[in-house]
C-alpha cells in the first residue's frame, strides 16, 4: 500500500501546535505541589511568550492574509484559518489564565503576599503610596488631552497606558491618555503588598488632568508588529540599517489591543476607532495586565522562599576548582551538562585567555550574551592587550538586537576584529576557539556548545558544552572561521557539519542508515521544535521499517505520532519544569559516533537558513553520558508530556512507577557526586548509571 508522506493530515500546524506548548507552560502554574510564586513565575512566562508570539507570529500571519496568500505550509491550513484557530484558542483560555492567578493569589495571602488595587489599600498604605507616587512618578508621566488640536498619539510597540474619559465645568466630555514608561516600576509595594502602577496613576488623575472631572477610565495596551525586515542588499553599514530596523519596530502595525475587563462603552468606541483593530484581537482580562511583569513579584529576594530553591552549580571531575582548566582539555576531551554542572568553566576559558601572555588569538560567535557580560568584557581586555581577537556578533538576534549593538561597538572601539553577521543567514552556532603559543608550536582549544555565551541563562536553561583540543576539531573550526570572516564558499568540513548545506542531509542519512536496521534501529532526537517536512518524512519512513523512535521536543512538534502504518513506532515527549530544556541532542544506534550535540533544531530556519554547527561526541565515556540523559528524561514521570494522534497533549502519570522528575534527579546526584569528589574521584557517568538509569 502506497502512503503519501505529504499528505496534510499527517501534519499539524506550527502555530497551533506552539499554542499547545504555551498550555503546558500555564499547566505548570496550576501545580499545587509547586510553591505559589514558582507558579505565578509560570504564568509571568506564559504571558512573556503570548507577547512574542503575537508580535512575530501573529503578525507574520496578517501580512500573509493581507497578502492574499492562501496555503503556508504542508499541514495546508490557510492564514485565515490559522488566525480564526489562534484567536479562539487563546479567547478560550483566557479564562483559566484569570482563574490560575486568582487561585495563586488566594494562596499567596497565606504568606501575607497580596496584590491589591490602590482602592484596597488601608489609609495608611494609602498615604505611603501617595507619597511614593508624588515623589518618583508624577514628575515622569504626562497627560495627554485628544482632541481636534491634539491628535492620538504614536503608542510604540508593548505601549502601557490609561485612558480616560473626563467631563469639563460646561459639562462637556473630554478624552485623555496617561503613558505608563517602562522605566517606571510595574507594582509600587508596601511590604508584601504590590500595587499595580495603573490603579495608582488613574486615583491621581485628577492631579494631572486638573480641572476635568473623571467619568470612566481603563488601562490598555497595545502589541505591534515587532518582526524587523532588513534590506541587507541595500545596506551599506550594516550597523545603520539594523539601528533603523529597531526604530522601526515601534512604528510596525498594531496587532493587539488588551483591556481590563469592564471597560466602559465609549471609552471603548474612542480606542477602537483610532486604533482600528479587528474584534478578535481585542482582550479583555480580569487580572492585571502584561503578565510578564509578575516577574517584579517572583524575584524579590524577601520572598525567595515561596519559589523553588536555586540550585547551585557543581564542578565536577574531570574539572576540579583551581585547576588549570586547558591542562584538563588536554588531558580528555570535556562534556558539561549545564546547569547541574556550572558554566563558569566556560566563563575561564575566555577569561583566563584573555589574561594569558602565552595566549595569540581568541575567536568565537556571540548570538545572545546578556547586558552585563563577563565573556565580552573579556574579550575586549584581551583585545586592549594585544591579542588578536575576532567575533561574529550576530546583530539579527531576535529581541537582542540593542545588546548586541552595544556589544559590537564597544568591542570595535577595543580593537577587536567584528563581523556583524552573513548576508542573508543568521549565525546561531556556539563556538570559541583560543590559541596559545605552547613551547615552540602552537596549540588550540575549542569550545563548541547548544547554549549562548550567557552566564545568567545557563542557570535555568539546560545546555551541552563540549572542550576538546583534538587536532580534528580545531582545523575544522578553523576552517570554520575563514569561511564567515572572508569570502570562502567552502563550507564543507571533515569532523563537524555546518548548515545551511550539510547539516539536513547529513540528519537524513543517518535516519535512513538507521532505517536500514529495520526494528533493530533505535533514534532518540532531543530538540527545541520539529518543523521541518523532510526530516519528518524521512522519520516517518524510518517508523514504518520498524525503527524505534523517541523524540523529545518541549516546544513545537508538527509530525503526527501514532498513525497506523505510518507513525506506531514514534513516541513524542515534551518535558516543562524548572528548567528550559534547551539542548539539541541526534542519537543513533548505529551511527559510528551515536550521539551528536548541535545547535540546530529540526526546522527550516535553523536548517536552511542559518550557519548552524553539528558536533559529534566522539569518545565513547561522554557518549554514554549523553544516552544515560536521554534515557533518564524518557523515564520522566513528573515532567514529562505525552503527544497523541489527536494533537493533545497528556502529561505522563506515575502509576505504580517510582517518582522520575528528572530536573530534581539531577540536582540531587550531582551534589552527591561533588561532595563525594572531595574525598575520591568516582566517574560521573558510571554512578549516574548506577543510581537511576537503565541504559
């Protein structure tokens, strides 16, 4: 029987399957069993990425409908459809997004946390606010009167604002805006007590619209379009045209607009019609808006004990506190498994190159490092000291095109060598490369990761770093460096693999390798997304020869598993908890190297669009290491979420099984392995085995 890999019913569609993931994320935050602001972290993420979402999505999609295009990808689900589909995804779940905070709250008041409205507060807090309010925000803000003379204003993009409806001494009636900046606090807090800003503004409204008296108000704020489209065959400085570009984003369409609940009629009809938005794209909420901003709550230091502890990075052997860190890279290659294990070697790597006499040259690729970063500082030390340094800092990073400029031109001013990016690609591949002068020769190390160069997220993101100093290795990487910093198309290398050329087929040869050893073959893929059709089809076909497949993908997955005759012998998992799992991880039975480490996930972009690195984990200790890993999170039984044919998502159950949470799992062993070090010198992989793993 011939089957039709292409079909559109052997697919879902991209958006909504993403919509999926953002479900399981706000599952987490109706977890009773997790502390209450760990759960309200949850839903401050959620609302960060329906932000993100509608701004480059959503966005995306209205251009197309606008466009008149009709089909988008295989799954064949027009823009129309998808917006009507998203719409009322989202319209449906917005009542347990207002349900999930009030249930956080009422636990919150247990522990004497509350957030209240200016109106809820006693005299006293009342008069502290007030003072609070006249001291540090009435100097700030400005009212805006709309009228004939005074046209609605410009709102940029995540604008925060009041809108109010005001009546003068002759009775008639008035409209006015107060902005919110984001300099300004999102809560004004006595004690544990957060008042959001809005409440207070709009109590002293009359202060700023003297005179006029108050009728009805609403808080609201808007979402634009915030995708930067930058024509780089017209740019001649680049670092111009992306400046521009982040201007731009302010000026991008309007796409949402979100209210409190309640809103008054006209105030409404004033809005709606000088912001010209479709009905759909108009919320109302119960709760406070931008939920993003809860992070103002969670991470209080006061209050640290209502969320999950911070873990604290371990060092483990092969690489012990104090030990000369480039003398262990030549002793064994290193494989790091972040955060359990710390990411400060990392960090040294750089840094103690920079400080090195003995030290030539440092290069390496930044994608997002974080506004305060030890590794650029770094780099631009070495650079003042004479060292030849060279960074691909990719300027196109989504949301960190501001950082990333900054960084760029402090980094030139130092004297170091910058590329901002290749014409027409992203570059996402995490790798450094130092070289020293060794006696008489010259010897190099590399460091080749599936996580950016950012100490702040390596703590809550789960991430692969790989050292090596082998010699095939560093030609490739060196190889890999003349290729984007001069005008070499000879992007093929030996050991590593690069996209957008070699690194889809060579995925897809090692599938259909694979495919070759009928039910003996076995293929574990840890990825951020699966989107790519190809490899889809490729993994389908594998599927119907009998090959054993676990894939571990936490956020969009457009194969269907559980398809008979198609997809039986493919399992899909999604893992949400503490940390965001973030490694790229291909194993393959047999394949001569089984386990690789990337930078990519299994999408078009990633594979066809941007420079990407494949890295093989060559020795067999470390590839090990890797198969006990993936092999722990399939055990995963807290976690740990199940894809059906359907396109719901079940979360595993215990059942008679022990409790596998495999984030704690990892913590705990990890500690253990370092306290026991202290003493001897246990092999990390060997224990990690014995402790919880059937290999």
């Amino acid at each position: 029987m011939s089957i039709n890999l292409t079909s559109p019913d052997l697919y879902f569609n991209r958006e909504l399957s993403w919509l999926k993931f953002n479900s399981r994320v706000l599952a987490q935050a109706k977890r009773k069993v997790l502390p209450p602001l760990e759960r309200l972290k949850f839903l401050a993420i959620y609302g960060t990425n329906l932000d993100e979402f509608y701004m480059i999505r959503v966005a995306g999609l209205k251009r197309l409908f606008k466009a008149r295009i009709q089909e988008t990808a295989i799954d064949k689900l027009t823009p129309a459809q998808q917006l009507k589909s998203i719409h009322k995804t989202i319209h449906k779940e917005q009542k347990s997004v207002e349900s999930t905070f009030e249930t956080i709250m009422n636990d919150l008041k247990e522990h004497k946390v509350f957030i209240k409205s200016f109106e809820e507060l006693s005299s006293s807090e009342q008069e502290k606010v007030g003072h609070e309010f006249f001291e540090q925000i009435y100097p700030v803000i400005m009212p805006i009167a709309i009228d004939a003379k005074h046209p609605f204003p410009h709102l940029n993009n995540l604008s925060f604002a009041l809108a109010l409806k005001m009546e003068d001494k002759e009775g008639n009636v008035k409209h006015g805006l107060i902005r919110i900046p984001r300099i300004l606090p999102r809560f004004l807090q006595v004690n544990h007590c957060f008042v959001p800003i809005e409440s207070v503004v709009d109590h002293f409204s009359s202060e700023l619209f003297g005179g006029l008296k108050k009728l009805a108000s609403t808080p609201f704020r808007v979402t634009r379009n915030a995708d930067l489209e930058i024509e780089e065959e017209e740019a001649d400085d680049f670092l111009e045209i992306m400046e521009e570009g982040l201007r731009s984003r302010n000026r991008g369409m309007l796409i949402r607009l979100e209210l409190k609940e309640g809103v008054d009629e006209s105030l409404l009809k004033f809005l709606t019609t000088h912001l010209e938005l479709d009905e759909l794209d108009i919320y109302n909420y119960d709760i406070p808006l931008n939920l993003g901003t809860l992070w103002e709550v969670v991470t209080q230091p006061a209050l640290a004990h209502l969320t999950l502890p911070m873990y604290s990075p371990k060092i483990l052997p092969p690489l012990a506190e104090n030990k000369n860190l480039f003398k262990a890279i030549e002793k064994q290659d290193i494989l790091l498994y972040h955060p359990y294990e710390s990411f400060d070697p990392v960090v040294r790597f750089i840094q103690e190159s920079a400080k090195d006499p003995d030290t030539l040259s440092i290069r390496m690729t930044l994608y997002r490092v974080g506004k305060n970063s030890p590794i650029v500082k770094a780099l631009i030390k070495a650079s003042k000291a004479g060292k030849q340094v060279t960074v691909l800092l990719e300027l196109k990073a989504r949301f960190d095109e501001e950082n990333n400029l900054h960084w760029a031109k402090a980094l030139e001013e130092a004297g170091a060598h910058v590329i901002y990016g290749i014409k027409g690609l992203k570059v996402h591949a995490k790798v450094a490369q130092v070289t020293k002068r060794k006696e008489k020769k010259l010897q190099a190390y590399v460091h080749l990761g599936t996580g950016n160069y950012n100490p702040a997220t390596s703590r809550i993101y789960t991430d692969f770093s790989f050292f090596t100093c082998k010699a095939d290795f560093n030609r490739d990487v060196t190889k890999f460096f003349h290729f984007i910093t001069g005008f070499s198309d000879h992007s093929k290398l030996d050991t590593l693999t690069l996209s957008p050329e070699y690194i889809k087929p060579k995925l897809i040869e090692m599938i259909e390798h694979e495919t070759s050893f009928k039910a003996e073959g076995q293929i574990v893929l840890k990825a951020n997304s699966l989107v790519d059709s190809d490899i889809i089809q490729a993994l389908y076909k594998a599927s119907m020869a009998g090959v054993k497949i676990k894939l571990i993908i936490r956020g969009i997955c457009t194969l269907r598993p559980g398809i008979k005759n198609v997809s039986e012998n493919i399992s899909v998992y999604s893992i949400i908890g503490k940390y965001l799992e973030h490694p790229r991880v291909y194993f393959f039975k047999h394949d001569k190297n089984e386990c690789y480490i990337s930078s990519a996930d299994l999408m078009p972009r990633n594979l066809i669009r941007r420079i990407e690195i494949l890295t093989p984990i060559t020795e067999p200790a470390l590839a090990q290491k890797i198969r006990q890993l993936l092999s722990l999170q399939l055990q995963d039984n807290q976690l740990s979420w199940k894809l059906k044919s359907s396109g719901e998502y079940k979360q595993v159950k215990q059942g008679e099984n022990r409790a596998i949470n495999n984030h704690e799992i990892l913590e705990e062993y990890t500690t253990k392995v370092h306290d026991k070090s202290q003493k001897e010198t246990p092999e990390y992989v060997t224990q990690l085995a014995k402790k919880v793993l059937k290999d």
